[in-house]
C-alpha cells in the first residue's frame, strides 16, 4: 500500500488510516521510523505524526544518554 504513494501527495480517508495501520504495525515490529519514512517516500516528521496520531508510544532514541552517570 505505502509504495503506491506519490511522493509529497496528501494522504487523507481511508488511505490515510491504511498507511497509519500499516506504519503502526511495522514500527512496532522493530522498523524504526527512519526506515520508515525511506520505505514510504516520505519525511521523517511525517511518519512520526502518523504514529503519534494513531496512538503509538514511541521508542526512546538509542545511544549514550546524558543523565547523571551512576553510582556504583
């Protein structure tokens, strides 16, 4: 479905509800939303409100984080 898309087309409808089932369901299998948005043609801000639109609890970015270094 999402590889049918034009590229910078507006998404609305029953479309838009296929694609954000389809994006839900692949980023929660693992995709991550870069992935995403390079399968699809579409932007990275894109991909990210669709999935928060439909509900998604997003994923912490990875790598070293900047909290306060624990104690041993």
């Amino acid at each position: 479905m999402a590889e049918t898309l034009k590229k910078g087309s507006r998404v609305t409808g029953d479309a838009r509800s296929q694609l954000a089932t389809d994006l839900k369901a692949k980023y929660e299998a693992g995709e991550s939303i870069r992935a995403l948005a390079q399968s699809t043609g579409r932007s990275y801000g894109f991909v990210h409100r669709m999935l928060s639109e439909s509900g998604v609890t997003l994923r912490g970015r990875g790598g070293a984080t900047r909290g306060k270094a624990k104690t041993a």
